[in-house]
C-alpha cells in the first residue's frame, strides 16, 4: 500500500490482531480504509469491526499500544483508539514537541457474519471489508520481500480476499458514489452530506438513484447534530470546486435545508453594476475566490486576470493556516464568500433615484453570519474569522475614495482586521470578480489589483520599519510621565506605533514628544487613567 507512510501501522495492525485472537474474536478491516487502500490514497483512518464488545476491545487496545481511548457512540458501541507516532521511533523525550503519523483506529461491534454489518453500511465503496489477520500476514510477506520494508508497495501485494457484496470495487473503477440501500439515509441523514463529500474528494459522480433519495430525505438534514454537519460541510468545502457542490447541494434541496437564511437570497435584484442577483452572485463569490488562490478556474476569466492579482508564498503560506481541527483560511475564505451578503434582501431599500440600496448589511450579515455557524457547532475561533471577513468586506475599497489609501489608513485597517486582513482583500477582489460577472473589464481589475497591492506592499513596509525598532515601551511612557499601569499606557503606545508606522515619527524623543502632546490636549481630566486617545 503505497500511501502507507508509517512502518509502524503494520506492527501496530499485527498487535491489534494478535489480542483479538487471544480472545478468539474475529476482526475485520472495513470501510474507507478499503477504499482508500485500492484507489492508493493516504488515509489515517483505519476502522474495525469485531465480532465482540468493540468498547472492551479497544480499551485493552489502548492499553497495549499505547493509545487514547475516546468513547464515540455508547449506545452502538463505537469507539476510537487514537495513536500519534514519534518522528523518531526509539527516541523518546518530555519535551519532544514534533510527531509523526497520528493514527485513528476506529472499532465498532458486528454481530453474525460480517456481510450484515456491510449492509448497514452507507455506499458501496464503503461497505468493503478484508480479515484483520490475514491482511496483517499478507502485507508482512511483501514487506519482507521489499527492499524498502517501511512501506507496503500494493502492487507487489499478494493475492487478498475483498469481501465485497454490493460490487464496491466496480463502482470505484467506475468512480461512482451508489448507497448500499434505499433505507441508508433513514438510518442516518448525515449520509446526505457525506454522499455530496465522497463525490467532492474522490471527484466520483453520484448513481442516479442514490440522488433522488437524497432529494426526498434532503429534510432529514435538519435532525443532524451541528458538530457532525460542521465536519461533513468542511471536508466538502476543502478540495477545489467547492462552488460547484455548493450549487449542487442546492440543487438536491440540502444547502437551504442547512442554512435557511439563503433562501431569502434568490431573486433578489442588485444594482447595475452586478450581473446576478444576490444568491447566483454569492455562489460565484466562492467561485471567484477559489480561482484567486489558484485552486481551480473561473469560466468568465482570462489569461490576464491571474499575473495581474496578487499572489505570494507569504500569501500562500497564510492562507493554509489551520484555525482550528477542520479548517484553515482558505476553506473559511469560501464560507465568507458564501455569507458576505446574507443580509442584503433584509437590508434593501430605493432611494429617491431609484437605485437599490443595502444600508448595514455588512454589520447585519456579520451577525447573521456568527448565529449560522454556531448553531452549525463551529468553534469560537472560526465563527470569529469568518464573522470578520463579513462584517470588513467592504473596506478596502472605502479606504481609496478613487484614490490610494494613506499610511495611516493602512494601518489601521491591519490593527482592526488583525489576523484576516489578508483574507479580506482576497474576498473583496472575489465580490468584485462575481458582481461583474461575463462584464468585468481588465481596466477596472487593473484598478482593483493595484489598489489590493498598494495595501500588502505598504503594510509589509510598515511592518519591516515597526517590528525590528521598538521607539519606547510601556515603561518609558510611566517613567517619563509619572503615570501609573493601565489602559492608558496601552492606548498611547498604539498611538506611537501608528504614528511610526505612518512615517510621521522615527526617534525615541518624537514619540515621547507625541505622548507629551497628547497628554496636555487632555490635561483638563484630573485622572490621567481615564483619557481617551484617538
């Protein structure tokens, strides 16, 4: 198996056969760890089914291998054992902090032949199964006749016996997503998503009639605890053509049944400038999105389009950073682009021109926004993020005023957008990208792109000159003024800094001149702590 990094999974495979045989217990390698292992993807997901008290099993699992025991599902007894690898196996230290592999062998319990519990399964592709041991005997035979025995090469493998009654390998060599039954969805409407999934990271299609199941359960979407939609909803947004499953959620009725709020979207007529109304126009925002961080194209772009926008490995790098266990900036970017004008139908208004308006959609859609992903279960960090890219996609065109942004304004829009003030240049772009549509002219995406790498090249300026030469600290400004801790202080030092990084101070005594400035403007207040400073 050639996407198996490790060369411990096989030993730990081995160990966890051996205690099923102590306990004459049957266990079985199933699911996507099958799939997986045939199409030759990297996979840390391995699941096995046994023939006994899957909880029981896998504590002792735990236990030997020396794994977490994390209970999943009590009532249907599934449980997880997670395993997180030494870079350097036999090296072991307190204070190591870098790992390897992290492993998650998940156990469920089966009771009969295990063709049963495959047909409870949810696809074909999925409801695959091999023997645990004599998975574990055959690998080892072609381990030790490989040179490279930390791998298992799967075209050396020998001869496996796949237990496969729903014809999962057919429909994996025709790249099709089919469900083992009509009642899959009945059992479990978190299979809705999961089908939408599979076709996004495997780029399968899905077989005629498991998509009209998932039309006539799309309801039953509803019932599924936030978390669980939260990770579907997330793995599907990951890979490219996030906008295209957007769509095609919509288009089997699961996108409004998850965030009603869209729904209000369609129809809704923008001004002239915008080719769409406000749902198609937030759909190619996403879209939009997607072609800027060079994941997939754009049908209404051009070869100039890309060289002319902005792009970096600073960029790059940014934009992959994880927010939190699921998620980076680039798949919340797509989310943002998705919510950034949810609130425009309740906002529209005609002014006396005639020309349709939508006052404060930004702050309203921000809020909207933040309740949609809580009640999706998203962690505080990420409804943060993308509540922010809502709430701020309009700035940076309102810093210009048909003109290049100041110093000052650049700074500040970095201050109050903190950790996303990238991302939100990169949406603003994609709003621009997806209200012109088939219209957009190179000349206006000049404009747009010089004014977006005016912003990074300024900032990257200021954070050069600010960040080496620190002008004065907390404790200059309370020695030289007499002033005690608190707010204030932190107030005047972000003055300086602004000031610094606007070019209009440069010394240690022009800051301390500007704290003094400052303070005599507000002398008048008998308690220094309580000033404002603007």
């Amino acid at each position: 198996m050639s996407f198996i990094k490790s060369g411990n999974l096989l030993a730990t495979l081995a160990k966890i056969s051996h205690l099923l045989a102590i306990q004459k217990k049957q266990g079985y390698i199933v699911g996507g760890f099958i799939r997986d292992w045939l199409l030759k993807r990297e996979t840390n997901d391995i699941d096995i089914a046994v023939n006994g008290d899957a909880i029981s099993i896998a504590r002792k699992v735990a236990e030997e291998i020396g794994g977490t025991f994390v209970l999943l599902d009590d009532v249907n007894n599934v449980t997880r054992v997670v395993v997180i690898e030494d870079e350097q196996p036999g090296k072991t230290s307190q204070k190591q902090e870098s790992h390897g592999a992290e492993w998650h062998f998940d156990f469920s319990s089966f009771t009969g032949a295990i063709e049963s519990d495959l047909a409870r399964r949810d696809f074909t592709i999925n409801a695959m199964a091999l023997e645990l041991s004599q998975f574990v005997t055959a690998s080892t035979a072609t381990t030790k006749s490989s040179r490279k025995s930390a791998k298992l090469v799967a075209e050396k493998r020998p001869p496996l016996k796949i237990i496969d009654p729903f014809s999962g390998k057919e429909d994996l060599r025709d790249k099709i997503v089919r469900g083992v039954s009509e009642q899959i969805f009945e059992a479990d409407a978190a299979r809705l998503l999961r089908a939408i999934r599979l076709a996004a990271e495997l780029d399968f299609t899905i077989e005629p009639n498991t998509e009209s199941l998932i039309c006539r359960y799309s309801q039953a979407i509803t019932e599924v605890p936030g978390e669980r939609v939260r990770e579907e909803l997330l793995r599907l947004l990951s890979p490219p053509r996030a906008a295209y499953y957007l769509r095609y959620l919509d288009k089997l009725g699961l996108l409004l049944a998850l965030i009603p709020e869209l729904a209000e979207s369609k129809g809704v007529e923008q001004p002239t400038v915008h080719f769409w109304d406000v749902f198609e126009h937030s759909l190619q925002t996403v879209a939009a999105v997607e072609f800027l961080i060079r994941e997939s194209d754009w049908e209404y772009s051009n070869d100039d389009m890309l060289t002319t926008a902005p792009w970096s490995d600073v960029i790059e790098s940014h934009l992959s950073q994880e927010v939190s266990s699921g998620s980076n900036h680039k798949v919340l970017l797509k989310l943002a682009g998705l919510f950034h004008d949810v609130a425009k139908p309740m906002t529209k208004s005609i002014d006396d021109t005639g020309r349709a308006r939508f006052l404060g959609h930004t702050k309203q859609g921000a809020a909207m926004t933040a309740n949609i992903l809580e009640r999706l279960r998203f962690s505080n960090r990420e409804i943060r993020v993308v509540e922010d890219l809502v709430y701020h996609h309009l700035r940076p065109a309102q810093m210009a005023n048909d003109e290049l942004p100041t110093q000052r304004a650049i700074y500040r829009y970095f201050r109050d957008t903190c950790e996303v003030g990238i991302d939100i240049l990169f949406l603003a772009l994609a709003d621009y990208l997806a209200s012109r549509g088939p219209l957009a002219s190179m000349e206006e995406w000049r404009k747009h792109c010089q004014l977006i790498n005016y912003i990074l090249t300024e900032h990257d300026k200021q954070q050069a000159k600010i960040l080496p030469v620190e002008l004065i600290d907390g404790h200059d400004i309370m020695d030289a003024f007499d002033l005690a801790p608190g707010p204030l202080i932190g107030k005047l030092l972000a003055m300086v800094n602004e000031a610094h990084a606007s070019g209009e101070l440069s010394t240690r005594e022009e800051a301390l001149a500007l704290v003094q400035r400052k303070l005599s403007l507000r002398g008048q207040r008998s308690n220094p702590s309580e000033m404002e400073v603007r």
